[in-house]
C-alpha cells in the first residue's frame, strides 16, 4: 500500500515550478504512477489541443465583433449626426497642478447641452493625455456660441468654478471644439483655452 | 515564479512608454511631451489610460476608417496592438507586431514585445508560436528577461519531453537569483524524471535548505522538500525522507501531503504509533485533499497494526460515511455543472465590466460548488476558458444591446424617408416657380442692351423717371404749332424751351458715365446673385439626388448589418456552448476523478473492515 501510494503522490509533486505549471495538481491513479503520468500528460496535451482551437474561435470571434462595433460606431455617428451639421465638443487637460476637475457644463446658444460629474479615473485619463469627447451636436450653419463652466478644486485646494466663452462659425462640415484645461505656472491659476479643429 | 507586473501589463506599459508618452509621465522623466495633435487619438487615449480596451479598440479602428489617424498613424497602431493583447486578442496583436516591430521599433522595446509575446502565449499553450517568439529575440534582453526568456525555453523543451536538452540549458545558469532556485528545482524534478535520483536529490536538498526572503521562494524550499521526500520515499529510504518532508511547513499548501508522508515513512520503519501523529493532525482538514482522504485509510491501517481492531474498524466505518458524504456532494456538483445553470449563474452574477486578461475571478460564486472551482481555477485550461466564457458573453451582450439600436436606426431611417417625401413635392413646387433661367436671360439682355447705349453713348437712356419725362415734356413743346408763330413771345418761349432742353441734356450727359457704372455695378452684383442662386440650386438638386442615395446606402447598410449581428450572435451562442462544454468537460472529468477515488478508498475500506470483522469472528469462534 505504501510505495502504490507513494508513486500515486510523486506524480502530483513532480510538476515542474513556473506560472503555467505551479499549481498543485491533483494525483492520479495509482497503477503505476509513471504509466498514468504519461497518460496524464497525454491527457493534458489533448485538453491544450483543444482549448486552442476553441481559442482560435474566440479569437476570430473577437475580430468580428470588432469589426461589426467599428461598423456599427461608425453608422450611428453618420445617423445621428451627419457631416454636414455635426459638431463634437471634446475635453482636454494639461499637467492638471492648479486645477483638479469635477465637472463641465455646456451651453450652446443659451441652452445646456451637457453637464458631465468626471470620476478620478477618468481625471486622471485627461491629465496623463486622454481626450474625452464630451457632447455631439447638430448645429445648423451660422453663428454660434458656446459657453463652458469648469468646476472644480482650484489653487490651494479651494472651490473653483470658471466660464469660457466662444463664439464659432458653423460652415458646411464636420467641427471640433477642444475645451482645453492648462496650468499657467506664472500665475499659478488654470487657464481654460477653447480651440477650433476642422 | 517570482513575482512581477503580469505579461500583458508590462508589455502595455512597455508600449505606453514607446508609443506614447503622455505629458504628466513625459514631465516627470524629463522627456518632450508628445502634443496630441487629433482629438480623435486623444479620445482613443481616454478610454486606454481607464483600461476600458474594448471602446477604446472599436475607436482606434472606426477613426482608421475615416483616416483620422493621420497624424499619430505608427503610434496608433502600435497602441493597438497593446490594446489587442489587454483584451486578449492575442493573435492580431502579433499580426501587427509581426508587421511594426521589424523597423518602427527600438531593438530592444522589439526583443521585450517579443519575450513578453512568448510569455502570454506560453500561457494560452501556444507552445510552438511562444518558442518561434523566443527565436525573433536578436539582441541581449535585460538580465532578470534573459533569465526567464532560458526559463521558458527550458520549459517548452521540457513540454515537449526533451529533458536532457533542457538540463542541459538549465545547467548553464548564471547567478544566485529567484530563477536560479526555480531553474534547479526544474532541473531537480527532470532528473526524477530521469531516474537519476541521486543527482536530483542533491539540488533538491540545497533547495529545501534555502533561506528564503519571501512567501515564493518558501514555497518552492517546500515543493523541493516535498519533492525529495517522496523520491526518497519510492527509492526505500524512509527515514532519509522524513528530513525534507519535516522541513515543510504545517501551515502551508503542501503540508498536508508532507504530513501523509512522514506518516508512511514511520509506518516502513513500522512506528505505527508515530505514524499516527501527522495522520491524526490530518483528520481536521479539508477532505477534498486526497492526502486528507488517504489519511482516512492510514489511521485504521496503522491501528489494525497495533492490534487497536475495534478502534480501527471505527475509523474504517468514519471513513466510509465521510467518503458516502463527499461523493454525494460530488455528485450533486457534477449534475448543477452538467445541467449548465452553474456557468449560466456564473454569468449573471459577475458584472462584465472588464474583459480579456486582467480579469480574474476574485470571489467565488456562492453554493456548495465553490470549494470544488477553488481547485478547479488552479488548472491553466480552466481559468483560461473560464476568460474566453466570459468574454464570449460579453461579447454576445454587446451585439443584443446593438441589435435593439439597428432596429431603432432602421425606424428612424424610414421615418425620415416618409418626412423626406412628404416635404418634396413641396420645394420642388417652389423650385419650378422660380424662373432662374429667365431671370439670366434677362440679365443677359440687360447687359447687351447697356452695351448698346453705352457704345451709342445713348445718355438719355439713364435718364431717370422724372428726367425722362420733363424730357418727353420739353420736347413735346418744342414742337408746339404756337412756338411756330412769329411772334416776340413765341421766340422768347422757344429760347426759354431751347435753354431747358439744353440744361437738362446737360445734366444728363454729365451723369451719363456716373450713371452707367451704377447701372453695370447693379447688373454686376445681380449677375453674381445669379450665380449664387444657380449654384445654391444646384446644390439642392444634388442634395435631393444625393439624399435618396444616402437613404439607399444607409438603409443598405442597416439592412446588411441586422443579419451580421445574428449571424455572429449565432456563432457566438456555438461558441459559448463548446467553451461551455469544455470547461465541464475539465470540471467534470476533474470531479469524477474525485469520486472514483473515493469509490476505490470506500471499497478499500469496506474490504479492509470485511477482514477486520472476520478476524474478529475467527477470535471469537476460537475463545469460544
């Protein structure tokens, strides 16, 4: 009973030490312990076929699904704001020292069109560079204005809450408006720049 | 393996380094901060630095559609293919870093992606793409990489049965590192497998007496001891083994089969009584382990050696109904997982908030199944699987939500249509009543007229209104029969006449060239009007022509879209259903294999118990 047992557990043991393989296995029959080792392995090697190829249906599956959420991305953008009038309001931080945002509100001739709360993550998406498309409109073609109010925590972690004001000719074609939040040092106040992209 | 940043972090970081360097990160190591220069690209960086890779993929490729990217086109795709390995997309990540790395990239950020590649693939058991990674590897990796990069290799070699080869490459490590213990354990265990012994048990034992410095190396110091124990054990040196095996520790993984092992090699030097120690010890613990059920047949084995029958048959008759107990658990586990409400739960219960290969199961569910996945999830196929399962579902979420959008958008499209109709005949009603052909042809005519007094010098052509008419006025008393008479009045009225005519044609000569500018200005700015107007209607004609056709493309392309989201959906309802199978397979196959155990220890009990009662009746029999 004891050497069965023995080469029964010394299968278990001898599984080699990396991340893939370090996990305790479970023992296997005990017959001959190199004989079930063999077929264990066998077994294993057969398990591994097969999770790879149903990988490789996942992986293609992902790719679809993919492609199918660019298709379907791309057809809402052009249903719900097309070309010609459409307008997107993007966010955007600099450095972020004097200014730790909470929340933008938009206004596009008079009327709010958007109040966004941002979280710390997503804060800390805009200062490490990110960008966040903040509203889509459609805008007929004209004059128009927009108003923005930053709130937030400004210079010695005090309420801080500013407006910036833009007047912007809407042409045929698609516009972008980037809000841009930047630390000026001299002062040691934020600056709230707002730039046109065609 | 000592601990780290997972393969795919630290390839993201790696490539969050070269590919992008974002201003806080770029201030503080005194780099040049690379100024996002399309906004799109900067929303693709919004959504990466929050990990959300899914949204931040489908933004990369819709604004590589619309050529958006121009500006960050190498960065761009790069991050994609960091992006695409964080969510698991292993294959296409390599696509593009197969494509990139030969000379977009620094050699060694190329050699890393490459390390790093090997690694994840080795994972995902693609054995042969992780070794062909290894090979791209052309220059000297950092030295804790080289140091993994030999471990991986020897590992592939070992996979494949070439253990010599991977002695061989593991003999040649350099330096008293972690990997330097998991290397000799490595080697230790293959030459086990070996049957070299001897010269396994000397690395195996300079391991089980390392110092370690931390929670790793003591558990590899007590794989090694575990390990040296249990060979000694089969090579008949009992009490060499219980050295190792009393060096592991109580509390940890191993300590259960170390406990079991002291106890056999006190039971070969026939000590039953302390054989009974560590056995008893193990009566308390978990009996999913087998070394904890095994312990269950070694107590009444050693007590039917101290001749303790009655209290061996107790412990026989315990084991029996702990045996009965965990197999109709295991039972009612095998039907909950083949009835496939396990992983359906499983499903609902997790939030799906991220995918690909951060996640990791960091609850259990709850229900008797639990402590059975705890075991489970150690087996690389099944966590694994477990990932795919997960994502597969997110993935079928994902097309359902977007499959109730393009019923919307075909909605919307028709409503529009019907508007669209509605309002046409309408502006094409008023279209027609604008005569913007006559209205050129006028302004033609204009033209050649005031050509024609221009060149006649016609100055009574620009008289105005009153002018004209105080000449018609003027003329027409010139020719009054009266003014004929010969008479002093008469004279003086048709000097007087004579004198007005002369004035006003004065006047209006004067004004003629003042007078035909404003007039060409006027036709001018007309003409320009014209223009505008012909050209806005042409604008409205191509706009009505282009609308019915942007109508036809987008309604074609809703209608095109609606049974590729089905058909996909249906491929990944399949595709859920075989992950679903394999994983029971895995968990299933795992459980019967309990159970059998447990059948084969009950029979064994039950055997054992049939002797004890025998003999029992024989003593019996014979007192009698």
């Amino acid at each position: 009973m004891t050497n069965k047992l023995i080469s029964l557990l010394l299968a278990a043991i001898f599984t080699f030490a990396t991340a893939a393989l370090a996990e305790p296995a479970a023992p296997m029959d005990a017959a001959s312990a190199m004989a079930d080792a063999v077929s264990a392995e066998a077994a294993e090697s057969a398990s591994r076929q097969e999770f790879r190829s149903l990988d490789q249906d996942v992986q293609s599956l992902k790719k679809e699904v993919l492609d199918l959420n660019r298709d379907l991305f791309l057809l809402e953008e052009e249903l719900l704001f097309p070309a010609n009038s459409q307008v997107a309001f993007f966010i955007s931080m600099d450095v972020g020292e004097y200014f730790d945002l909470d929340s933008v509100s938009l206004k596009i001739d008079g009327k709010e069109v958007a109040n966004y709360l941002y979280t710390a993550r997503e804060t800390d998406a805009l200062i490490r560079g990110g960008v966040h498309r903040l509203h889509m409109a459609n805008l007929k073609t004209g004059d128009h204005e927009l108003i923005a109010i930053f709130s937030g925590k400004g210079p010695h972690v005090r309420d801080y809450r500013r407006g910036a004001t833009l007047s912007f000719d809407k042409g045929i074609g698609a516009k972008y408006v980037e809000l841009e939040i930047t630390d000026r040092v001299k002062k040691q106040q934020p600056e709230f720049v707002i730039r046109e992209w065609e | 393996m000592p601990s780290g940043c997972s393969p795919v972090r630290c390839l993201c970081l790696l490539l969050a380094l070269s590919a992008l360097t974002p201003s806080a990160q770029a201030a503080d190591d005194g780099r040049d901060p690379i100024v996002v220069k399309d906004p799109h690209y900067g929303e693709v960086l919004f959504y990466f630095y929050q990990e959300d890779y899914f949204p931040a993929i489908v933004r990369v490729l819709a604004a590589k559609e619309r050529q958006q990217l121009d500006d960050h086109a190498d960065d761009a795709e790069l991050l994609l293919g960091g992006m695409y390995l964080s969510y698991g997309h292993h294959l296409e990540a390599a696509e593009i870093f197969e494509r990139l790395l030969a000379d977009n990239v620094a050699p060694d950020i190329r050699d890393r992606t490459w390390f790093f590649l090997a690694k994840i693939w080795y994972q995902r058991g693609y054995l042969d793409r992780s070794k062909e990674a290894l090979g791209f590897i052309q220059s000297e990796l950092p030295k804790n990489m080289q140091r993994e990069a030999l471990m991986l290799e020897a590992q592939i070699l070992i996979d494949d049965g070439e253990y010599d080869t991977a002695i061989e490459k593991l003999q040649r490590w350099e330096g008293e590192t972690e990997w330097a213990s998991y290397a000799k354990f490595n080697i230790g265990v293959a030459l086990v497998r070996l049957g070299r012994i001897d010269e396994a048990a000397r690395l195996l034992d300079e391991l089980g007496n390392l110092d370690p410095f931390n929670e790793e190396l003591t558990s590899l110091r007590d794989k090694a001891n575990l390990a040296l124990g249990y060979a000694l054990l089969q090579d008949g040196q009992a009490l060499a083994a219980k050295e190792p095996l009393q060096r592991i520790r109580l509390e940890g993984p191993f300590s259960n089969k170390a406990l079991l092992g002291v106890g056999w090699a006190d039971a070969e030097s026939e000590s039953y009584e302390r054989a009974l120690v560590p056995w008893m010890e193990l009566q308390g613990r978990d009996l999913l382990d087998p070394a904890v059920q095994e312990s269950m047949l070694a107590i009444p084995y050693a007590l039917a050696k101290l001749d303790s029958i009655s209290q061996a048959a107790d412990h026989y008759l315990n084991a029996i109904e702990a045996f009965y107990e965990e197999t109709s658990r295991l039972d009612r586990t095998i039907q909950r997982i083949e009835s496939g409400e396990f992983f359906d739960e499983f499903i609902q219960d997790d939030p799906l908030d991220s995918t690909g290969w951060y996640w990791h199961l960091e609850e259990l569910p709850e229900g008797p199944e639990a402590r059975y996945l705890f075991h489970l999830l150690a087996k690389h196929e099944f966590h694994e699987g477990l990932k795919n399962y997960r994502d597969l579902s997110y993935l079928y979420r994902n097309l359902d939500r977007w499959q109730q959008n393009v019923d919307v958008y075909a909605n919307m499209l028709e409503t529009r249509k019907e508007a669209y109709n509605e309002r046409l005949p309408r502006v094409q009603d008023a279209l027609a009543r604008a005569d913007l052909e006559g209205m050129v042809n006028r302004k033609l005519e204009y033209d050649s007229t005031l050509n024609n007094i221009e060149e006649s010098n016609d100055w009574l052509a620009l008289a105005t209104k009153s002018e004209f008419e105080m000449w018609g006025e003027i003329t027409g008393l010139e020719s009054t029969p009266a003014l004929q008479a010969d008479i002093i009045e008469a004279e003086e009225v048709a000097d007087k006449i004579k004198l007005l005519k002369g004035v006003l044609q004065w006047d209006l000569e004067r004004d003629f060239r003042e007078r035909l500018w404003r007039v060409r200005r006027d036709l001018r700015q007309t003409g320009e009007a014209l223009v505008e107007t012909q050209r806005l209607r042409r604008q409205i004609d191509e706009s009505m022509r282009l609308e019915l056709l942007k109508f036809e493309e987008l309604n074609g392309r809703v209608s095109g879209l609606a049974p590729r989201i089905e058909g996909t959906k249906m491929r990944l309802e399949d595709a859920l259903s075989k992950q679903r199978v394999f994983l029971q397979s895995i968990a299933i196959g795992e459980l019967r294999a309990q159970k059998q155990r447990l059948d084969r220890y009950t029979i064994q009990a039950r055997f054992a118990l049939a002797a004890i009662y025998d003999i029992a009746a024989t003593v019996g029999e014979v007192s009698e």
